[in-house]
C-alpha cells in the first residue's frame, strides 16, 4: 500500500468516527426545509404541453433492451465487482474518451459510462506524471450531470490510485438521465478557482439499458413511531430501487434504520448497496438499493427485519459507586465507566450497545433533577468482553453530587418482521 493509499484509509477512518451529538441529531436536517412551499401558476399552453410530454413519454418511447455497444471499457476491474463487471464484460456501455486539463495540469478523461433507468454510472481518468497529490481528488469534484430534461445529481463515488502515484481511475453513480437527451454535460467545482466547470459528450439513450421489472407496492407499516410507506419498485440491469415515504418520528434517531430493510428474491436475501433519506415540506422521501435480480424470477419479497424502535423506560441507576456493575435496559448493554465533575459540571462517561441512543436523561440530586445539557466524545471503542461500543460522555450543568442517573426513554433498533409480497407474475 503506498503513501497516498494509507493517507486516504487514514482519513476515512477518521471521518467514520465523527457523529452529531446524541441532543442533536433528530433536528438537524429540519433546518434545511423552512421555507414554506411556492405555488406555481401555469397557462392553459403550459399545461398542454406537459400533458402531450407525459402522453409522449408514457406510449412513444421505449429504451432498447440490453443494447450491446459491443466495446469493454478496459482498466476498470479493480473498481468494479458483480453486476457492473459482468455488464461492462459483455460491451453495454457507451466509450465516450472525452479529455480536459484540470488547472494543475491532470489530464481528466471521461472513459465511458453505462445507463439504465435507476442510474448513470460514470468511469474517468485522472492522470500525472508529476504524481498525483492526495488532494488531487479534491480538484475533480463532480455535483451533476445535465442535459434536455435531465438533472441528475452524483449519489456515489469510488476510485483507486496506481501504485506509482500517477493515476487515478474511478466510478461515479448519478441520477438517472432522460431518454431524450443526445448531449450530456458534467459540473464538477474547481476547488482551485473555486468556480463550477463544465465539459459535455454525446450521449446515445438507445444504447441504455430497460427495467426489468417496474411496478407498485403500496403497501404501509407501522412502527413505533410512525409508519413506513412503500411506493414502488425498479428493477434494471444495474440495480434494484424501492422507493417510498415515512412519518417515523424518531427515524434520525437510529442512524442504521434503512439497513434493517431485506429484499427476498427466490427465497435468497439479494445485498443491499445503498439508501437515500430526504426530509421537506411535502413529506420524507427514502430509497432502498439492491443488486440485480435474479433473471428467473418466481418470488419476491420486502421484509421489514429491523427498523427504529422505541421504549418507555423507568430506570434509575445508583451511581453511589466507583465500581460500576454492566445494565442490562429492555435487552441492551449499557455500562457506567466513569463519573466525575469538570470546570463544565458532571459527567458521566457511558457505552451502550451502538444502536442505542437515550432519551428524557436527567440525574438526581440533593438540590433535585438536573437534565442533560449534551452529549461530548462520541466514538466507538472495543471493551473489555470484546464487543464494540457506542461511548460518549453526558455532560449535566450542576457540582451537586449525584444520587442516580434516571432514564425515561431509549431510540434502539427493534425488530419488526414485518413482511410485504411483491407480485412478480
């Protein structure tokens, strides 16, 4: 592994530890959906068109199936696997070539890219013979493609860098993009002029790839907090999208949710690749992604295995100890590790198990209940019976002495089981 690897290993491992306080994080994407919605006024023309689009798109227009482009892109073997391997194996995608200079003077070339109706999978090169530097990356930051009818957002990103340091070759995953486009344009910010650049490439919709399988589900489940509504599914060659909406409450609360969400094809669990969550005004949007489907389909099935729980609580712990006994709180493993006063007030070092996340925490004293102020430190740590744990420390605004540490409530993953047919036939 060379130097640039370990310095990227280094930070992703850094990022992965850093989380929102445990006051914090039900609120902070609200923030970002204040603004009350605007309503559109359209003429009597406006409106005729955009029906004689939809009559359009709905009964004129049909993507050609698995169109064979008959070229491999090649190179790109160690940052693809599975599905995207096999497709790009066959020739289904379209060679674009497409080169620019970034401004400190890599050469970006757009290799090629593989579209069906759920995605736009991008493959580029960057390359210097100078070396790469481990910003070099940060250069090249791609936020969109567009085109006619078509604005499609970068969802997911992987690369890897060759062991001299010269190059760089990658994947990135987009929305999808409109059948009716013949030309597509990337935006990608230039961190060093820090302003948007574009470069643009013909695009050949018949060379995309059809869904497999399209249709509804709509069906709802509820849960402690609220209710799970399940929309649709797509089904393309590159991968399994289910969509819907939720009115869960304490969704934000359990950052592992939508891991907990299974798609059984044939009786065998297909892996899940990804999920989306947006909150705003007209409702909270998710989507679910899996791997492809099996091609001899004879049942399909969504179940609900896990998802954010809730429990009322009544625990009162004792904290006239130095040595602190594991809790056991409705199934989960909390430990008391430390209790001591700072310039800040008291704090109580906690673990839990990692998907716990308390709720209504306050602490006894002589001169009465002092509630939680926030939560500091947060990180996963390996204890000494060997499993990993949620630790962070709670932090009350007082120099009483504690009596107890009292619990009213606990976000935790719950599992449901719940279980929804898919028709396939």
């Amino acid at each position: 592994m060379n130097d640039i690897e370990k310095k990227l290993n280094e930070e992703k491992r850094r990022l992965s530890t850093i989380t929102a306080p445990e006051e914090l994080e039900a609120r902070l994407k609200n923030f970002l959906h204040s603004a009350p919605p605007k309503r559109l006024q359209r003429s009597p023309l406006l409106k005729l068109a955009i029906i004689s689009l939809i009559f359009i798109v709905a009964t004129g227009y049909q993507f050609n199936a698995l169109a064979y482009y008959g070229k491999k892109l090649f190179g790109f073997d160690e940052v693809m696997s599975g599905t995207l391997k096999e497709l790009n194996d066959k020739g289904l995608g379209q060679v674009i070539e497409k080169k620019t200079v970034l401004d400190d003077g890599t050469d970006l070339t757009i290799n090629g890219i593989l579209t069906d109706s759920n995605q736009l999978v991008m493959y580029y090169t960057l390359g210097n013979q100078k070396g790469l530097d481990v910003d070099t990356s940060d250069l090249f930051q791609p936020t969109a493609i567009t085109g006619l009818l078509t604005d499609s957002n970068m969802e997911s990103s992987t690369f890897i860098v060759s062991d001299d340091g010269t190059e760089i070759k990658g994947t990135m995953s987009f929305e999808p993009v409109s059948p009716f486009s013949k030309k597509l344009t990337l935006h990608y910010w230039d961190k060093e002029q820090m302003k948007e650049k574009r470069i643009s490439f013909p695009y050949k919709p018949n060379k995309a790839m059809q869904a497999e399988l399209k249709q509804k589900i709509n069906k709802t489940i509820k849960v402690d907090k609220g209710t799970i509504s399940f929309n649709s599914i797509t089904a393309s060659p590159t991968l399994t999208v289910i969509k819907g909406k939720m009115n869960v409450k304490n969704f934000d609360r359990v950052s592992t949710a939508l891991d907990g969400i299974e798609l059984i094809a044939n009786g065998t669990q297909v892996p899940m690749v990804g999920g989306e969550y947006q909150s705003g005004l007209l409702g909270n949007k998710f989507d679910v992604r899996f791997d492809t489907l099996p091609q001899n389909l004879d049942s399909l099935e969504l179940v609900v295995k896990h998802f954010a729980g809730y429990k009322l609580l009544e625990e009162k712990i004792k904290l006239d100890s130095s040595n602190f006994e594991p809790v056991t709180i409705a199934g989960k493993e909390m430990l008391i590790q430390e209790v001591t006063f700072t310039s800040e007030g008291l704090e109580i070092t906690i673990a839990t198990d990692k998907d716990v996340m308390l709720d209504d925490v306050y602490v006894e004293t002589k001169n009465g209940n002092i509630p939680l102020s926030t939560t500091l430190n947060q990180t996963e740590e390996e204890q000494e019976h060997g499993r990993l744990m949620k630790v962070r420390t709670l932090l009350f605004k007082t120099k009483s002495e504690p009596e107890s540490l009292v619990i009213k409530g606990m976000h935790y993953l719950k599992r449901y089981d719940e279980k929804i047919d898919i028709p396939v036939k």
